[in-house]
C-alpha cells in the first residue's frame, strides 16, 4: 500500500457516476452557432425599425 495516502474507510474507490448523461435537448454546436447569429440579425434589426 502507498504510503502517506489518507482515503476515507467508506469511500474508497466505491464512488460510481453514471457515465452517460442522457439530455432531453441535443444540441448540436451549429445550432448554436446559428441561433446566436439569429439573436444578433434580429437585434440589429431592432435597432433600425425602433428609432
């Protein structure tokens, strides 16, 4: 065994995390990407038509 290696009695290595996360939304970066430019387009826009 290492020596100067503290691990809790309870914990250790017994700690699982579930690997995949399954999301309700999959997004892709693109997507992103475009809405963000279309935020940008329609703000601009804004600004022209409310003077």
């Amino acid at each position: 065994m290492a020596d100067g290696v503290n691990v809790p009695s309870g914990m250790g290595g017994l700690v699982k995390f579930k690997e995949e996360y399954e999301s309700k939304f999959n997004l892709k970066p693109t997507h992103i990407v475009v809405f963000v430019i279309l935020i940008v387009v329609f703000r601009v826009a804004l600004g022209f038509f409310i003077k």
